[in-house]
C-alpha cells in the first residue's frame, strides 16, 4: 500500500475510490476520410465527468484491442494534468505525464457555430505540423473532453476535422452512473519521461531483429567470436538467425550502420543470405575453400566460383547492396569550411518480396565490405518486421529462386571479380520451373566498377537480359546525384576542378548509398527450362586496372 501512496504522490491524483456523484458521461466518436467511414472502425469511447476524462475505444473496453496500445486521461482535479497510459504486448502498463500539455494548446477563436447532437457548439481553428484543424465544442453539460488530446480543455469536443478531409464526430451523447473502474490506475504502471515512452510503444509495433551489433568488418585475423562465422581474412561476417513467420502483406526491413574505424576509401557491401535449400550451398565454399564451388566459364580464360545456379546449388541472394562513404567518422577531422560531417551512414531498404525465403526459418545472413585494412569498418545490422496495413490480407508469400550473383563477396577469400562480360557470352544460367509460375519478376540489381576514369564506374553501360536467347529489357544503370551526399565523405579527394570525387556520377552507385533492385516483368511462365542471359559491353583493361560489374538475379513469383 505505501508503493501506491508513493505512486499517487508522483503522479498528483488520488487512489481513493470516488463514489462518484458527479454527473458522468459517455460519448462515441466514429472517423470518416472525404466522407466515407472506414469498415470495421474501432469507435473512441470518452468517458468524462467534472474532474476526469478518459478516452478509450470500443474494442478495449470490450478486452478485444491488441497491444500495444494508449489510453488518455485528464486529471483536472490534479493540476488539469494529462497521463499518457499505453499496454505493451507483454502486458505491462507504461505511462507518462504532461501537466502543461494542455496550457501549450493554442486555438483562434471564429464566429461560425452549429448544433451537433442537439447541442449548440462553437468554432476553433489551430495548425498542428501544418494541417489546418477545425475543433467543434460545446460548454452545456458542464464537462470538458475531447476524441485525443487536442482541445480537452475547450469543452465538450463533439467534432474534428483535419485539412477538410478527415473527420472525427461524434454519434452519441450518454449519460452514465460512474466512471469504468477498469479505466483506472491501479499503482502498478511504470512511470517514464515522455521520449522513453514513445520509444517503447514505437518499438513494440514491430518485430526486431538483431544481427550483427557494433561488429568489425575488417582485413585481419585476430578478430574471433563463438556466435558469428568470419571468412576471408574477416571482411564477411555471417550468423545463423531465427526469422518467425511473416504474413502476406507484413512490410520486412534490413537496415545497416556503418562507421569507418580505419579505411578511408569507398568500398562495395552486401547483406546478403545464404540459401541452404540444395545439396550444395555457399557456405561450404566459404568454409572449404571457393574452388569446392560450382564454376562458370564465359571464354577468357577466368573461373568465377559460386556465381550462378545450377541444379544442386544456389548462389547468394542479395538483400541490400551498399557502398561505404570515404571515411566517415573516422576521418572527419579533416575540415572543410561549412561542411560538418555527418557521424555515420544509415542505409534502410524494404525487402518485402524475398519474405518468402525468410518466413519461419533459420537462415545464414552475411555482411560483406571489400577492404584491406586492419581497422576496417564497423557495423550494426538488424531485420524488422512490420504488420501490414491491410490486416485481413491471407495471400501467400512469394516464392523466390536465386539465379546468379556475380558480387565477389568472398574477394579477399579468392572469389574472382565479376568481369565476365569481356566477351558475348556474359553471364548466361539455366534454370527450371517445377511447375507453372505466374506473376514472375526479375530482381536485378547491377552496378559498375573499376578502371579509373576510363572504366566502367564512370562510363554509362547498357544491360541487356535475354530470356531464352530473346531480348528482355535493357537499360543504362546510372546515378548523377552523388554530391547529394558529400557530408558522409571526409576523406574524399578534392579536385582543382572544386568537386570531389564523391560528387562524380557512377554506374549504378554512389559513396555512402543504397542501390536498389529494379523489378523486370517476367509474365507467367510455364513449368519447364529456360536460360537467362546477362550482356554489358565491359571496358577493356588499363594497364594494372580493369572494370567489372555486380550483378544479382533473384526470380520472384506466385
């Protein structure tokens, strides 16, 4: 009992019971967007009396709200605070107050009133984050409410509308006894300060991941773990991760933190999986050497280990592909008048449509850079999972088959580069359909490298893919917006033309980004063979210097 007493002290109000002889009521409020109603609506139910107001909804009061979710309530016999109560998915109650939320309301009065309900009200208006609210009251019953937050001290708000468009008004009036005791604090809920409290709702709607966290991706030996496997001298961390089962319709996201603890330069990356659905996977080559790997020729005379499928192996699949900045954090030191370098890179990508491959299983999920440098970089990788926006969704994820990945992951391990396209040939796979595929897609991601000015980083190329010898799609991989990020690049050379090299346009990528797939329909494709060719006019060497292209293909169907 003294933890409660100590508890109603902090908050200002009283766990006594009332008898409640005040007059109380209970008012609904539905939505409408362009003046239709939404399906299915979860009503907000506020409850008010004289000295409190709660806002709840039909669906608590009726125990059928999934966590998380919050609840308001207004204390106005306690310094007109407001509390911010929310419950989590393990059933814990969080809270957090306001006593000034309500003085920081702001509205301009107008002459326009109506009758809503019977009652006559009065006009408000006020900007929140620039959409223009119209606020309703009414002060005849002899309470003060509102539907959220916003004008809980007008009066009795029966109607909200926000940029003309989206409504919130209210159905019923209702006169009650008392006040739901369920509603009420209980002395138990843990107090936070206000951003530690969204914090934990906010993480609490999704699904996290964690993979890899603060670890090193660099040239060395030294570095060891019991959980993560690292290959190639330590430049490709990789660990077995429990993904749950995700729905049709849930939004997945891979997201990457990446500091420079050493290297200055810009570097290609890959968080990637390891498909383990053959008798053969990329793992052995990792762990045996990449010679054990099945091999591709086109011609010259090259071997490229693990880069295409065939029928007992699947190469790597590409979740995201991304390119460390000159330097970031490490080198920020080195000033530049009215640059203030940025402290690291977030790259974040949606990866919803390789759901399939993940759903309900353990899989291998790799991080690669390609560096020689014994400090290297460090980086945070983590999955989430977010419910989709359509909760009645039932479809059936897609399935997803990995046909070719030429990034050479396993660099400093022997891989050979990517720079099979010298000849006519370029990268040509054979696949197979067990069964008839509709709805197929490419998942193409593509980038140049190499050759300094000359080569193909910095000269535009056109891919050309051949489904069964027939042209498919060709397009010039290209992006001109490179000086976009200029303050992830400390270390980037200055030229005596004023850019530096991290301005300059490149095939597909820039210093410090993202590249996203693209998406190449495929139609519906019946069971069977088929063969799919890659084609780019790959730059001939110079000198000590030679160009090369990362390709992934990953076929998407139902």
């Amino acid at each position: 009992m003294k933890k409660n007493f100590l508890f109603a002290a902090i908050l200002g109000v009283s766990l006594t019971s009332r008898a409640q002889k005040l007059p109380a009521y209970v008012i609904q409020y539905n939505q409408s967007f362009n003046g239709n109603a939404a399906a299915n609506q979860n009503a907000i139910l506020v409850y008010a009396n004289e000295k409190e107001t709660f806002v709840s909804s039909e669906k608590e009061m009726k125990g059928q709200l999934a966590a998380p979710y919050e609840r308001v309530l207004v204390r106005r016999d306690a310094g007109n605070s407001l509390l911010k109560i929310a419950k989590l998915k393990d059933g814990s109650i969080i809270l957090t107050k306001d006593a000034l939320a309500l003085g920081k309301q702001q509205f301009n009065a107008t002459n326009e009133t109506k009758t809503i309900l019977g009652y006559p009200c009065k006009k408000v208006e006020t900007s929140i984050n620039s959409n223009k609210i119209e606020v309703w009251y009414t002060d005849k019953l002899g309470i003060k409410a509102a539907p959220t937050e916003l004008g809980q001290d007008l009066g009795l708000v029966l109607e909200v509308i926000r940029n003309g468009n989206t409504r919130t008004f209210a159905t019923k009036v209702e006169k009650v006894k008392a006040l739901p005791e369920q509603l009420r604090l209980t002395g138990n809920e843990q107090l936070y300060d206000e951003l530690t409290y969204k914090d934990l709702i906010w993480k609490n709607r999704f699904v996290q991941i964690p993979i890899f966290r603060k670890e090193r991706v660099r040239f060395a030996d030294d570095v060891r773990s019991d959980s993560i496997l690292r290959f190639a001298h330590g430049t490709v961390i990789v660990k077995k991760v429990k993904i749950p089962k995700i729905k049709s319709g849930d939004n997945v996201f891979v997201q990457l933190v990446e500091q420079s603890k050493g290297d200055a330069y810009d570097r290609t990356g890959s968080v990637f999986i390891i498909p383990t659905n053959k008798a053969q996977h990329f793992l052995d080559g990792m762990k045996n050497g990449m010679g054990t790997l099945p091999k591709y020729e086109n011609g010259n005379g090259k071997t490229y280990q693990g880069v295409v499928k065939t029928p007992s192996f699947e190469p790597i699949v590409e979740l995201m592909r991304f390119f460390t900045p000159f330097g970031v954090k490490q080198f920020n030191y080195l000033q530049l008048k009215d640059k203030v370098w940025q402290d690291s890179v977030l790259y974040r990508q949606d990866v919803s449509e390789l759901a399939g491959m993940l759903s309900g299983q353990e899989v291998y999920v790799g991080t690669f850079i390609g560096n020689f440098d014994k400090e290297g970089h460090e980086v945070s990788v983590e999955l989430t999972i977010h419910p989709g926006f359509d909760a009645a969704s039932q479809g059936n994820l897609k399935k997803a088959m990995s046909l070719f990945t030429t990034t050479n992951v396993m660099e400093m391990g022997g891989q050979e580069y990517g720079s099979m396209f010298d000849k006519e040939k370029g990268l040509k796979v054979s696949f197979h359909l067990d069964q008839d595929a509709k709805n197929v897609q490419l998942r193409y991601i593509t980038t140049g490298h190499g050759g300094w000015g000359k080569g193909d980083e910095f000269v535009p190329k056109e891919n050309r893919i051949f489904l069964n010898d027939s042209l498919l799609f060709k397009y010039t991989p290209w992006r001109s917006d490179c000086g976009s990020y200029r303050l992830f690049n400390p270390a980037s050379g200055n030229f005596a033309t004023g850019l530096s090299s991290s301005d300059l346009s490149r095939s597909n990528w820039c210093p410090g980004t993202v590249t996203p797939p693209i998406y190449i329909d495929l139609g519906d494709l019946k069971a069977g063979d088929y063969t799919m060719q890659v084609q780019i006019p790959q730059g001939a060497p110079e000198g000590t210097s030679f160009s090369s292209w990362n390709v992934t293909g990953t076929l998407l169907f139902d």
